[in-house]
C-alpha cells in the first residue's frame, strides 16, 4: 500500500490533524475501555492483540492493564500510524508492545492470544466476516474478543435540535451506506458464530456531555473532519458545513446545549474452541 492509497484507506486520512484527534479521542474513552476490560476478565499477565491500534495510543492503556506480564502485539496497515508506535515504543524501557503490519483480514498468527481488542474496526471494514474468522484463529481455546463499536450511530442528537447538525449527520450516514456496516454491533449475532465465537454478553454505551466536554469535543473534532471531506466529495454543501462549524462555535462559547454520542455497545465474544 503505497502513501496515496493507504490515506484513502482512512475516512479522515493519516496526517498530523488525525493523530492528534486520534489521541484526543483516546483520552475521551480511557475510562470506558479500562472498565471493559475489567468486565470482560480480561487479567493482568494477558497475552493481548490490539487490532486496528492506530498510532497506538490504546496500545499503551492496554499494555498498562495487563502489566509487565503480558504483551499487547498491534496490529493496523498504516505505515505511518505504525511509525508513530514504534518511535514511542523505542522511548519507554521494558515496553511490552510488538508491531505487525497488515490487514486484520490476513492477520497470521499463532492461536496463542488470550485476548483481543478492537473498537471501531470492524464497522471500518468491507468484510468483517472474514476478519472475525482471522482473529478467531488468533486466539487459545477460549480466549476473548472485547469490541467497542456502534449499535446505532444515527442515534446522535444535538439538543436543542439544529438542521445543520442534522444536515451533517445524514451526509455521513449517506456517504457510508452500501460501503460499511456502520452499525457491526446488532450484525455481530450472527457473524460472530459464524466464525467460532459465541456472543457471551452485551451492554449498551450511551454518552451526553456538554460544551467542552470530551464527549462534545470528540464528536465536534469528528465531525468537523470528517465534514471537510464530505465537502470536497461534494456529499454535503458548503453551506450547510459552514452552518453546522459556526453554531457548534456558538454553542461552545456559550456553554450551552448537550450532544448525545453515537449509541455504542461493549461485546465480549468467547472463542468455542
């Protein structure tokens, strides 16, 4: 995959502006995947695949959970978000991460992981069948897949309502359909047995915040980016982009209204054997 294709490959790209949204975005769900972790069983000394890591921000929250004991292998196919990992890997002595380049869908490894980990991957994918074959193949007899992804991304709402928000919020539900399964979280019932794992438990994630906090920020700085794009694809007008950054502006200035995030789901998937 050469630099021009592998930006493609990114809804927002693998730039500078997207790594550091990215980290944002880490610190925005830090709490939330150390508490999934814990509800998973997920033990400290683990042997642990963080797919789709990204730069690797949630790499190191997950080498942190299980300890000097365990490993985390990273797994994405960004040269660049690789580089990134591996430059700050190099900086911390004794760090138990390792580095593999690929697509999840021929992931090949050894079926010795007691764990993996992914969050908004597999909704990203053309075929999350096959990937969830791939990482299924990955893991020990009984070993766990913990996903953090969407139940319903249309859920997102803006109160007091605005068109603009909402003009936005249907570009982007547009521009994926037919391309992705956005909404992986009710499909998983199905896929996830059909590729050897059972779907042991599921809990919805439902997140409001208001101006300034990670919530709102993590959507805005989302949504902000991503809209960028839609108006150069000419999937959302000018205008309409225009309206949405100005009154997201206001209202943040004004420390007034709430955003109700995408509705997500954590799922623990246990490998049959």
């Amino acid at each position: 995959m050469d630099a021009r294709e592998e930006e493609d490959a990114y809804a927002l790209g693998t730039g500078s502006p997207e790594i550091v949204r990215l980290e944002q975005q880490s610190l925005c769900w830090q709490a939330q995947l150390r508490d999934a972790c814990a509800w998973a069983g997920i033990e400290r000394g683990s042997k642990l695949l963080d797919l789709g890591c990204g730069p690797g921000f949630t790499s190191f929250d997950l080498a942190e959970w299980t300890g000097p004991e365990g490993s985390v292998l990273a797994c994405d196919q960004s040269e660049r978000f690789l580089a990134i990992l591996a430059a700050s890997v190099r900086g911390q002595a004794g760090c138990q991460i390792e580095i593999r380049r690929g697509a999840i869908e021929h992931l090949d490894v050894a079926p010795s992981f007691d764990a993996a980990y992914a969050r908004w991957l597999l909704c990203w994918l053309p075929d999350p069948k096959l990937a969830l074959q791939r990482i299924a193949s990955s893991l020990r007899s009984g070993g766990c897949l913990l996903i953090q992804d969407y139940l319903d991304w249309g859920a997102m709402s803006l109160l007091p309502d605005s068109s603009a928000f909402q003009s936005v919020k249907r570009a982007c539900l547009a521009s994926w359909r037919g391309k992705y399964t956005t909404d992986i979280v009710p499909e998983l019932f199905e896929l996830g047995p059909a590729a050897g794992f059972e779907v042991e438990a599921v809990r919805p994630i439902a997140r409001l915040g208001g101006p300034g906090s990670p919530e709102w920020t993590w959507i805005e700085d989302f949504l902000n980016s991503y809209g960028e794009q839609l108006v150069k694809s000419n999937q959302l007008s000018k205008l309409d982009y225009s309206a949405f950054r100005a009154q997201m502006r206001q209202r943040t200035e004004r420390g007034f209204g709430v955003l109700q995030t995408p509705t997500m789901a954590d799922v623990l998937l246990r490998k049959v054997n």
